[in-house]
C-alpha cells in the first residue's frame, strides 16, 4: 500500500471519513449550531470526493493488489455518487427538521452509503464487490427505516433488511461458487493464477471464460454467475425481486427514496456492467442469455402495468424505477455482443446519470410540496396543482416527460441510445416488448400530467417552505431539458472517456 | 437564404416565449405578430431558391448531435413548401380569429404557436430522426392544450389521442433506428438512394414498411387506426384544431408520400393495394358515422376520416396526377376544414349550442355568416369551382385505372358527404330558430376578413389550380425516381 493506492481508493474514503467526522463533530457540539455546519462539512467532503474522482480521469490504474480498478466509467460514476450524496443531504433538512430526527447520523448514514456504493462500483475483486455492497446495505436499511414513529418506514426497513439480508449471503455463495469453479478450471487446465490477481479477481475470471474451453457453459460458474448476478439485480430493484422496492420507496420520506432508489442502481449496474463486459463474446450458453432477458422484460411488464393504476405517487416512482432499471438491462444485454457493446456502455452509462437525475427531481418535488414534512404522496392531492403552483407543476410534469421517454428530454436520448444498441446486437422482438412497455409507462405518467394540469382543484394554495427541495427540483429540470437537447455539452465528454478505457479485459494480464 | 426554414420556425417559438412573458393582454398581438410574420416567410418557401441537392431547395446542414446521427438538416420540395405554408397560414389565422379561453391566455398561445413550429421542423426536415423529434414533441403542446382548453370529456381525450399516437410512432422509431444500424445514417436524401440502389436488407425495408405505415396511418386517421379521432377533435379548442386538423394530421400522410413508400422498398408498394382499400373503408365509414352525428363539430370531424381516405388513396396509388391531387387536397382540406371548424366555433359561441337540434335561424339572421359558411360546405362536399372539386377529381381519376373497385367505392363518399353535409347545414342554418333568445352571430373585422380570405381561396384554387398543381407535382416522386438513384 503506497500513496497511490490510497490516491485511487480516494473517493470512498474521503466520504467514509467524512461520514465519520461529521458524526463526531455532531457529537461534539451543541445541537442548534451543527445544522448549518454539518451540512456544509459533509457538502465539503463530498465536494473532495468528487475533485478526488476527477484527478483520477484519463487513466487507467489498479491498486491495493490489483483489487479495485480506477478508469472512465468509474470516475463518472463516483462523481455521480457524490453529488446523489450532496444533494440528498442538502435536500433532507426539512424533513430532518420537522421530524426532529437526528441529523447528524442522518448524513453520517448517506455518506457510508455512498462510500459503499463508491467501493463497489471501483471494484476490480469480487470480495471488494461485496465488502462495498454490506457497507452500502447496512446503512441503507437503517435509511428506510429512519422515521422510526411511522409504521410505514418502520414496515419498509425491516422489510428490506430481511430481504436485503438473504440476498447478500446468496451474493456470497455465488462469489464463492465461481472462486471454486475458476479455481478448478485453471488447476485442471494447467494454467497459472495472474501474477498479483486472485481467484475471485474480475481479470482471472476473464481469463478462464476465455482461455477455458467450455468453463462458460460449466454449470458451477454459470450457477455462481447467476447468483451474483440475481443478487445485484436485487440491490437494482429489478424484477421479479422488486417487491421490496415500492414499500420502501412509499415508506420512506422523499429525498430518502431519492437516494435509495438511485444510489443502489448506480452501484450495482456499475458492477454488473464490468462482469458482462468479461461476459462478453464469451461462450455462456443461451441459458445466461435468456435469464438476463427475462430479467429485463419482466422488469419493463411489471414495472410498466404495476405504476398505471398506483394512487400514492411514491409508489408510482417506485414501479418506475423498475420499469427503468428492466431498460438499463435491455443496454447491459447489449453489452454482451462483442460488435454492440463500446455503444451499450455509454448507452447504459447514459441511462444511469439521466435516470437519477430524473428520479431524484422527481422525489424532490414530492418532497417540495409536502407539508410540515409530510410527503405529497397521494396522486390525488396533486389535482389542479397547475392552477396554484404552476412551477412545481411543470417542473414535475418535465420528469414525466422525461421518464417516458418524450424527445427533448434526457429520457428520449436514454431510451434512444439503449435500443440503438439493443437492435444492433440484434433483439428486434424484445425491442417491440419493451416499447409496448413503453407505452403502458405513457399512460401511468399521463394520469398525473392530466391531474395537474387538467382539472381544477378544490384544494387551497399549498404554502411551500421547503426552499432546498424546491432548488433541487429545479436543478435537475434544468439538467432534463439541457442534456435533453444538448448533452454533449453537459455529459457526453465523460461518457467517452469510458469508453475509451474499457474496463480491464484478460488482455491485461499479459 | 438556406436558413429559411429556421426563420420560420424560429419566429412562432420567439413569440411564443415572449407572449408567455409579458402581461395577458399583449399575448395575443404578440402571437399574431410572430405568426404572421412566419407565414409571409414561408411564401418564399415555395419558390426555388438556395441551396439545392437532389429536387430539395432551401438545404440547409448544421450538426445538431453528430455522434447519434442527428443533424439539423432542411430542404423544401414543393409538396412541404405547401405544407409548410398551410401551417403558418393555419396558426396565424388560428390566433387571430379564435379567442383565448380567460383562464390561461399566455398557455394557450404558447401551445399553437410551438405546435405549429414543431410541425414546419417535421415538414421541413431532411433528417429522419430528427422528423421523428419534431412529429413526436409537436404531440406534447397538443396534448396540452386538449387537456387544460378543451371540452367536457378533456382528460380522457388528451390521454387517449397521445397514447395512441406515441404506440404508433414508437414503432416508426424502432424501425428509424433499425434503417440506422443497417446505413449508418439518419440522412433523408442517402437513405433514399440507398434504398434505391437495393443496399439495404430487405427485412429491415419491410419492417420500416409496417411499422412507419402504423405510425402514418394512426395520425391520418385512416379505419381501423382512427379511434382516437373522434373524442380528440370534439375535444380540442378550435385553435388548436385547426392545426391538429390541418396540418399535423397532414403528417401522416406526407410521412407515406416521403417515408413510407420511398424507403419502405418493394414490401411497400406490395402494401399500396391494402392502403387503398382502407382509404376507401376510411372514406364510407366516415361519411356513415358522420352523418349519425347531431352535433356540427363531430359531424365536420368525422367529415375528416372521410376527406382523409381520399387524400390517402392519392398519396399511395402511384399514379403522378392522383399525388399532385392529393398533395394539393391536403391544402385545401387544411382551408376548408379549418374554415368550417372556425364557423362551428362562431355557432357554438353565440348561439351556446353545437346540437342541430338546437339551432336554425341563421340563414336570415346573419346573412354573410350564413353564406360564406354554405360555401365553405360546398367546398367540402367538393363542387366544382371550388379547390376540393380538384383535389378530389385528380385523385379519383388517377386512382381509377389502377383500382377500380376501391375508386368506386370511394366516389360513392362523395354523394354521401353531400348528404351528410347539406343535411347538417340544412337542420342548423335554415328555418326559424329552435330555442329562444339566441344571440345573432354579428362578426367583427378581423373575423370577416379572415373568413373572406378563406372563401377568395376556396374559389381560386377551385378556378385556377394549375399554379398550385405545379407546386404539389414536385414531391420527390417523379416517374421512375423510385428505380434508379437521381444523379446531383
């Protein structure tokens, strides 16, 4: 461990350490004078976390024995993290405030989050994967369940700690079904472990799919792969194991939902991202192939028809963030064909910072209109809110646009880049589901477009005080429409620098 | 001059802005000033001019996202320098002559005046995907404007015309893209001679065939893709009807003279006798239905599905007069509809009623109104001397020696559209007034002059169509261009 270790592990730790700080400092001091200044301290590590990140651009390096790894994609998303981190906790001050919830965990907890997710997505060893998956849980079922005195929340975190819980020791199992299988595979095959790497490193595995005859098809590694993948796709909340998500996402208050619901996506499509690159080109079998498939179908279908006839909008965003994390799958299938892929990573990419920008505005707003903390969650209540708040109206009626997909939106190009690299690794048929999907999200969307701005309302101006939610929610419409129209200038140098650095392939052993 | 067209979408959207900022009762000069002044513009569309590259004047090339293939790319041939013009002139005269509803002055402005700047983008555009931009966005201020303008049964309307237009350009986007992978390009003008040139894989051509033919279709409101009509037109406020009406649904069937057809290979012409035929179903189910209706507004809207199966059969029969009839067709439907529905408005307004039931008297109460709106029903049940007899004789006969049997058919909606029609206008306009106190429909200046310009027009494109005619010829399908690449 040199100094340059420690430079390409920055990120996760300056957010660990922060975390830490920022508890301590709340300890510390009295409570009235930390609200302002622990929110400013943990802004500043995150802030550092992200300039930590950016320093790193443009390379590619490994480090702590070669078990994380640092390149484009990495970069993008633990900027991404960050600023998920930072703006939940610039946005949650109200809510903390009218709960009288204790703050300082409070940010201490979404910065270990984000410092897990941080490790997972940089993760070049499985172990690494999964020590940065735990840290990222844990303190994600303390989240749902933060406001303890709601049955709700009480109900959504011990929900998804039980769920979360057996689903990281098949995480496990998984891990260790392919270290036995890599292992055995290389033994009897007369091939040397890679210098520096261990059985459970990304690059071996690599090396035994694609110097192993049939290891791909071996039912150890494909059983083992399927677990590893199955229990990501939990932590992304795709189907069929979302059940979980919208309890929680209805459970917990709105920037908390916000921050779950991206967070977890953002970390564990990242990883998923870098096993199917190693996948890719490499004799699987259709089994594997079909099992992702039906992952992503079932996840638009399900996603889709769930969010049309929902009356809490939470629950809706909940459906939504199924529905789109099934289109993230589609872009991570294209990913598997040699010739599609370089496309379907940035498209996927892409999808990911469009989809928490927009997920986040969204749950902002709902927090935005909420009164005396408590979320707008009925659809209901959002009847005529043209009339009396007309820019909380358009601002959410912007990510609705956007979430289905409309043009001049960042959703469009979303949408548009992951079926380019969808059809051109040839899925034509599953193209026309997804879009028939599509369609079915339209209507659950339009429903509260057309409440908002269709029909007069009864209610009487909602007085807003939530000034930090309301600056986020206008932010990220902002962001909707800028990257919508031009996202070359906003993001798409990024996206190219991951391209350009594809993430460590066998090649690299040599 | 190449940037023409940005002109004429730039002005509608600047004033659009501005009428969105400034006090309520600016909005409306505002908007009319900035529509005008577009449609004195695209007058110079129609003339050749700029740069020109295969049978397009006006190109103009600017990237927009290079990387996606997504270029800021227009042309005009005579077919969308015609429609380009009938959408200004709709939007202009939809701003002067249909007041605002007191609620949202600024909204409603705004929603006209981008969904017609959307529409010349998509009519204007050489770039197929970025067509598909502008035909998709331009549903957005539509959808709009039915929801929070519109009558009675709004909300569902507006859900149900956009969910059922987004299915059918989904699909139009599948197969856009599908072009794409198997081109690499979005470009107009190279993936015709692609085509041309049989480069492309034949299924691809056949799938792009289907799907945009759905998409097409579900805008003009051809049978069986016509259930969202209905409800929507009644629905919509006439202003925005009268772009929904004349121009956007005029999308549809461009998109099969430019898109379709052209692009969609062998598969595609297989599909002409099958177009036909539903063009002809289009045109009987229409004039049926419409002459069940009691209320004027869903009698001049289901009027459409019938109007619109004949402007179909023309565009797809491959017969050069019977194109250029239902190119010129499509102006005048624009005219002449909107007209219509600019009267129904009038009736609707003074009279509070659109229930034949209901009115009568009108005939002698406001004389011009009442003549000026026999015409424009002349006009739409196509007598001579008036624009439709011209569109509607070229199409039927160029149509007839190809199929006879759907041409018969299909001319057999034209006695039924002067059924329905004169019977409608016979139960509203004449007789003594069937409820009491009804106001006389007294028209100011702008509004008499506009529906003035609208009858000058009817009855000279009706006498002298052969400017016009020339013009509509120019649409990208000259004999045997489908055969062989045109040379630059």
């Amino acid at each position: 461990m040199n100094f340059s270790d420690i430079h390409a592990a920055g990120a996760p730790i300056l957010m660990a350490v922060g975390g830490c700080v920022v508890l301590l400092t709340d300890l510390a001091s009295k409570r009235s004078a930390t609200r302002k200044f622990g929110t400013f301290l943990a802004i500043l590590f995150c802030v550092a976390a992200m300039v930590c990140s950016y320093t790193l651009a443009g390379q590619l390096r490994t480090a702590f024995s070669n078990g994380i790894a640092v390149e484009g994609l990495v970069v993008t998303m633990q900027i991404l993290l960050a600023a998920i981190a930072a703006v939940t906790i610039v946005a949650s001050s109200e809510i903390l405030q009218s709960f009288h919830l204790p703050k300082g965990e409070y940010r201490a907890l979404i910065m270990l989050a984000s410092a897990g997710a941080m490790v997972l997505v940089q993760s070049l060893d499985l172990v690494n994967a999964f020590v940065g998956i735990e840290i990222m849980s844990v303190a994600f079922y303390v989240l749902a369940g933060y406001r303890r005195a709601q049955a709700a929340s009480e109900e959504a975190g011990a929900k998804y700690f039980l769920m979360g819980a057996f689903v990281s020791a098949i995480l496990l199992f998984g891990i260790a079904l392919i270290y036995g299988s890599v292992g055995l595979a290389m033994k009897a095959n007369g091939l040397e472990l890679p210098q520096g790497y261990s059985f459970t490193n990304i690059v071996t595995i690599s090396k035994a799919i694609h110097d192993v005859p049939g290891f791909g098809t071996s039912p150890l590694f494909l059983l083992g792969a399927v677990m590893l993948v199955g229990s990501l796709m939990f932590k992304a909340g795709v189907a069929p194991f979302h059940m979980v998500a919208p309890d929680v996402y209805q459970g917990a208050p709105a920037p908390i939902a916000g921050f779950l619901a991206t967070t977890s996506k953002v970390a564990a499509f990242t990883i998923l991202m870098r096993f199917f690159t190693i996948m890719a080109g490499a004799d699987t079998g259709a089994a594997f192939k079909v099992i992702v498939i039906g992952f992503a179908l079932l996840s638009i279908i399900v996603g889709n028809t769930g969010a049309a006839n929902q009356k809490s909008i939470k629950r809706l965003f909940g459906y939504s963030s199924v529905a789109h994390a099934g289109y993230i799958v589609l872009g991570l299938l294209a990913s598997l064909g040699a010739e599609s892929q370089a496309a379907a990573i940035t498209a996927v990419t892409f999808y990911i910072v469009a989809y928490a920008i927009t997920t986040i505005g969204s749950f902002a707003v709902v927090a935005w209109l909420g009164k005396d903390g408590e979320d707008a969650d009925a659809i209901s209540a959002y009847r005529g809110l043209g009339k009396r708040n007309l820019g909380a109206a358009v601002t959410l009626g912007i990510f609705l646009l956007s979430l289905s997909g409309i043009p001049l939106t960042v959703g469009f190009l979303s949408k548009l880049g992951v079926f380019m690299a969808l059809l051109s690794s040839g899925g034509t048929w599953i193209a026309v589901v997804a879009l028939i999907g599509s369609a079915i999200g339209l209507y659950a969307y339009l429903r509260v477009i057309s409440e908002m701005f269709f029909y007069d309302s009864s209610q009487q101006e909602t007085a807003s005080s939530d000034g930090a939610s309301k600056l986020v929610a206008v932010s990220a419409a902002t962001l909707v429409i800028v990257m919508g129209v031009f996202p070359s200038q906003a993001l798409l140098p990024s996206f190219e620098a991951s391209v350009a650095a594809p993430p460590v392939s066998g090649d690299e052993v040599k | 001059m190449n940037e023409l067209i940005l002109v004429i979408v730039a002005l509608p959207l600047i004033a659009a802005v501005l009428a969105s900022l400034v006090q309520e009762k600016s909005a409306k000069s505002i908007a009319i000033l900035g529509s005008a002044i577009a449609c004195l513009v695209s007058i110079f569309g129609i003339t050749t001019g700029g740069t020109i590259d295969r049978g397009f004047h006006h190109v103009f090339n600017a990237p927009w996202l290079p990387k996606l293939g997504l270029m800021f790319s227009f042309g005009l041939d005579g077919m969308s320098s015609l429609l380009v013009l009938l959408t200004t002139f709709l939007t202009v005269i939809a701003v002067i002559v249909i007041p605002a509803p007191k609620s949202a002055v600024r909204a409603y402005y705004l929603s006209i005046l981008v969904a017609g700047a959307l529409t010349n983008v998509a009519f204007a555009s050489l770039n197929i995907l970025l067509f598909y931009i502008a035909f998709e966005a331009a549903l957005i201020p539509v959808l709009m404007s039915i929801g929070m303008f519109g009558g009675g049964d709004r909300s569902k309307a507006a859900i149900q015309f956009f969910v059922f237009t987004v299915i059918g350009s989904l699909l139009l986007l599948s197969a856009i893209i599908g072009l794409r992978i198997a081109t690499g390009t979005f470009d107009y003008l190279t993936l015709k001679d692609l085509v041309a040139a049989g480069v492309v894989d034949p299924s691809l051509l056949r799938w792009f065939a289907i799907a945009s033919f759905i998409a097409f279709a579900t805008k003009a409101a051809v049978v069986p893709l016509h259930a969202w009509l209905g409800r929507a037109y009644i629905n919509t406020p006439t202003g925005m009807l009268l772009l929904l009406s004349g121009a956007m649904a005029k999308l549809g069937v461009y998109g099969l003279i430019r898109f379709t057809l052209p692009l969609g290979g062998e598969f595609a012409e297989s599909l002409v006798p099958l177009i036909v035929t539903l063009g002809a179903v289009s045109v009987i189910y229409g004039a049926f239905v419409a002459a069940a209706q009691t209320d004027i507004k869903a009698v001049i809207a289901f009027s459409s599905i019938s109007h619109m199966g004949y402007i179909v059969i023309g565009a797809v029969v491959g017969d050069d007069a019977a194109r250029s009839g239902s190119v010129l067709q499509m102006l005048n439907h624009g005219i002449t509809t909107g007209a219509l529905f600019i009267c129904c408005d009038f009736i609707s307004r003074y009279r509070g009623s659109r229930q034949v039931t209901a009115l009568g008297g009108i005939w002698s109460d406001s004389p011009l109104f009442s003549r000026l709106l026999l015409l424009f029903t002349f006009s739409s049940v196509a007598l001579p001397l008036t624009n439709g007899f011209v569109g509607e004789f070229l199409i039927l006969l160029g149509a007839f020696h190809k199929f006879p049997y759907q041409t018969a058919i299909a001319s057999a909606g034209a006695v039924g559209s002067a059924v329905y029609m004169l019977w409608m206008i016979q139960r509203s306009i004449y007789g003594g007034s069937k409820s009491e106190g009804s106001k006389v429909i007294s028209l100011g200046v702008s509004e008499r002059s506009v529906l003035l310009a609208l009858a000058l027009m009817i009855i000279g494109i009706g006498v002298a169509p052969s400017p016009l005619l020339a013009i509509a010829s120019d649409n990208g399908h000259k004999v045997g261009a489908a055969m062989q690449p045109e040379v630059k």
